[in-house]
C-alpha cells in the first residue's frame, strides 16, 4: 500500500490536468454552440445529432482513433515546423473534450429554450437588443440547468480519464490497468478509489455552483468558484512545472505493452540507461501493440522492446508458414531499418511465442497433445483469448491450418486468461509461452505440428530519433542481448504475478545479479 499511495500525488495530479482542461474546453466550445443553435433552430437536430454520434462511440475506442488520427495530422504538421504527439496527452485532451461536449451542449439549448417566453417577450418591449436579452435575461435564468449539464460532463470525464492509459497520458489509470494486469489488487483499489473520490468532489463542487445559481446565493457561489479557481490554479502550475522539467532536456521515452513481462522489460531497459549513461528516463505504460510501433516511428517513444513474431504477423502483414526463427529475425531487422529507420539493438535471448494451452486436466481427459489433436474436439470446447489475438493473422492461420471451429471464443484481459482456464470457465486459452503462471497453474501448452505460429523473439527496438540524438543509449541496452532465456523470464514474471513483487524491484535484482551493473 505504501508503494502505491507513494504514485497517488503524480497519478491525481495527471488526472486532474487532463479532467479540468478537458471540462474547460468542453465548455468554451458547448456553451457557444447551444447559444448559436437556438437562434438558428433548423441546425438544432444536426448538431445535437453529431454530438450524440460521438457519445456513442465506446471511450476507449474514441481515445484509440486520435493516435493514428493525430499521426497523420502530424506528419502533415511536421511539413510546417513542428510535430504534433500521437500519444500521451494530447490525443487524451481532444477525445475527453469531445466526450464531455454533448452533456453541456444539450443542456445550453435546453435552460435557453425554457425560459419563459413571456420574459424574453417583456425584454423585446422594454427595447433589449438580442444580444442584451441573451446576456441579461436567458443565460442568467437558463445558468442552473446549464450547470447541470457540466456536472454530468463532469463525472463523466473524470470515468473517461481512466482509460488514457493506453494511449500514453497519465492518469490514475495508470493504477488500474497495471493492476489489473500483475494481478494487484490494492493498485486497483487505490485507483478506482481516487477516481470516485475526484468525481465525487468535482460533482459536490459543481453542485455548489449549481445551487447557488438557481437560488442567486452569493456565498454559495462564492465559495464553488474558490474551489474550482485553486483547483485551476493548481493545475496550470503543475502542468507548466512539469512542461519546463522537460525543457531541460527530454527523458528517454520507454513504452510498454499491457502485460507483466512488458513491464519488468520496460523496468529493466530504464533502469540500464540510467545507470549506463546517467540521462533520465520515462516509462510510458500499458500501450497496445500498433499504439506503440507508430509512437516509436513517429519519435513519440524512444525504446520499448517487441517481438519478432508481432512485427512480421501485424505490421509486415506476412502470413508465411514453416519460416526459421532467424529468417524471421532477419527480414524483420531489415523491414524496421529500411522502412522505418528503427533499430534493434539485439534480441534479448527468448522467445514469448503466442501458444494455445490448456489445463492437464482437460488434456488428458481429450487426448489432447497437439493443435491436431485439439481440431478433433473443438466443436465441445470454448476458448478464451486476449483482446488481440481473435484478430491476429495467427488465428486466422491457425484456423484455415488446422480446420479449428469452437464451441465458443471469449475475449478477455490477458490477466484472467489464465484463472479462467484453471477455474474451468474456458477450455483452451491463447497463452504467453514465458508466463509464469503456466507451469505455476499446471498448464500444458500444445504442440504446433504444422509451425504455424511465426517465431517471437524479443527484441529491443530504438526509434530513428533517439538513435541520431543518443547512440550511448542504443550502446547501453544492446548490451542486454543474450542475457534472458525463457525460463528465466517465466521466473521473473511469477515473482511479479505469483509473489506479487513491484516489476521495478524484478528487474533492478535481475540487472544486479547478471553482472550489467557498472
């Protein structure tokens, strides 16, 4: 607990940049737009149409679409001096604005559209322009319900903000989905804790205002408005300390995927650089798969390490069959130097191959050994597999190969695959070979007769920019190459989801025993 409430100041302090901007801007450019629609009423079913279209859309989808939107845009902007990020916080700040639009909006066109007409006709006699019966009349009786609606932006927001993590933008996500994924528990409880905590107090705040709006209670709004301007104030200078901290000198960006061995690595690549050249060093966390290639071509991330069955199935899109571990590794290093100008700085010496397992159990009670064996009873038993793996070439190579067709498929965290599987609740699982919870849960993983799963080698990827800013640092972590095997990593990933120890301290007493150390 103690470790974790130590992150608790800079995840909350995160989050509430991204909540309070977010909301600000929601505002600046729902308040204006409910105003325009109700003096042009024919526009009013189109634009509240459009802002519920984005409502629609799942939050973590809409977060995922502004990276590869902001890349393009950025490789655009790129022509014209300078470059927009395609992760971290700005494509956070535009999807969390345009989630928390259609609340306010709604809200504007409704408080305005109430007001008694009586009044605005009594405004018109007495000789008010439009301008002064909208200023003067409308919006100050029409203020509540306006409120309202940032109210509700609000706690929605504050929800939403949760699930920046995956494209690179701290918030008190960061808990949640590391949690989730190394099976801690207390780090999702202090994350979802906070987040209640920070909607409760923002909707409490704003209900406040609220309050003293309708009944024009001075004190009341006196007292809001204090709240929210310290809470501001705060904000703008937490952001503009941390904005000048990287103006002295850019970290190494690291990036990690969403699972426990992404973690240590990342741990282990960060801790290396430091120690090897002195520079400071970011870890970025919990990205998925494609999230992390482009940020890393797009200079966004620095290092991150990736698997060569990953780039040669999703990014090369080769669908080739019984092709040799090295050949992979070679047309691989030569696709990412060619194409992208990205550098390996070596594998580190193990493979973590996507493999189907089952418990012993079910094996044996199937005379199941191999994929083959598996294809004869499929049509009886489900299968469950992370959030990628339904989509991947491998599965559709897999089932075109061996003519596999299940009962059902689930896709789930990879962090519950695993109990699932134990538990009974699904059959067969899309496994990590080096995970250690699968020799630690009696897992046996099948047999690819047919080699169709492509090679994963591990390999420590540098984008293009840190190569020609940095070369100490490409020297620093190739010197890692070689110095893990599988079983090794399945050792230390069991220390982390088993033991329940912090990846940091994994790889700091990897690094300490294998001698790296200056």
């Amino acid at each position: 607990m103690k470790d974790q409430l130590a992150l608790l100041p800079g995840y909350l302090t995160a989050h509430l940049q991204l909540t309070l901007v977010a909301l600000l801007l929601g505002v600046a450019v729902s308040v204006p737009a409910g105003i325009w629609v109700t003096r042009r009423r024919s526009l009013e079913p189109g634009v509240l149409g459009v802002a519920s279209v984005i409502q629609t859309i799942p939050s973590l989808a809409l977060l995922a679409i502004m990276v590869p939107a902001l890349a393009a845009l950025g490789a655009f902007t790129a022509s014209l001096g300078f470059q927009l990020s395609s992760i971290g916080y700005l494509p956070a700040i535009v999807a969390l604005t345009l989630y928390s639009i259609l609340p306010i909006l709604r809200n504007t066109v409704t408080g305005i559209e109430s007001v008694d007409p009586a009044l605005v006709e009594a405004a018109r006699g007495v000789g008010m322009t439009d301008r002064q019966r909208l200023r003067q009349v409308e919006l100050p009786l029409a203020l509540p319900v306006i409120v309202a609606g940032v109210r509700t932006a609000a706690v929605w927001v504050v929800g939403t903000a949760t699930l920046s993590t995956p494209v690179g933008a701290t918030s008190l996500g960061n808990y949640i989905f590391s949690g989730l994924q190394t099976r801690n528990t207390t780090a999702v409880l202090v994350g979802c804790v906070a987040a209640a905590l920070l909607a409760l107090a923002l909707d409490q705040t704003i209900r406040l205002l609220e309050i003293g709006a309708a009944r024009r209670d001075r004190r009341r709004l006196a007292v809001a408005l204090a709240v929210l301007v310290g809470l501001y104030g705060y904000t703008a200078v937490s952001f503009a300390a941390s904005r000048s901290a990287a103006g002295a000198g850019p970290p190494v960006r690291i990036g990690a995927k969403a699972f426990t061995e992404q973690y240590i690595l990342s741990e282990m690549l960060a801790q290396q650089v430091r120690r090897e050249t002195g520079l400071s060093t970011e870890i970025v966390p919990s990205l998925g798969s494609t999230v992390a290639f482009d940020a890393l071509r797009a200079g966004d991330l620095d290092l991150y390490v990736d698997y060569s069955g990953t780039i040669f199935a999703t990014i090369m899109q080769r669908t080739d069959t019984f092709v040799g571990r090295e050949k992979v590794l070679a047309d691989v290093e030569r696709f990412l130097s060619e194409q992208h100008g990205i550098r390996s700085a070596g594998s580190l010496g193990f493979q973590n191959t996507y493999a189907l397992g089952m418990s012993s159990e079910v094996a044996q009670r199937f005379s199941v050994r191999g994929i083959g064996d598996l294809a004869r009873v499929a049509s009886r038993l489900e299968i469950g597999g992370d959030y990628e793996f339904f989509q991947r070439t491998e599965w559709a190579a897999l089932v075109d190969a061996y003519g596999l067709a299940f009962a059902r498929q689930r896709s789930m965290d990879p962090a519950l695959m695993y109990e699932a599987v134990r538990s009974g609740d699904v059959d067969v699982i899309s496994a990590f070979s080096t995970d250690g919870r699968i020799a630690a849960y009696g897992i046996v993983l099948l047999e690819d007769e047919k080699g169709v799963i492509p090679p994963y080698d591990a390999l420590v990827l540098a984008g293009p920019a840190l190569v020609e800013r940095a070369p100490e640092v490409l020297e620093a972590v190739s010197r890692l190459a070689g110095t893990l095997d599988e079983q090794t990593m399945q050792r230390l990933n069991l220390a982390v989801d088993r033991d329940k120890r912090a990846p940091g301290e994994v790889a700091r007493e990897f690094l300490d025993a294998s001698g790296l150390a200056n």
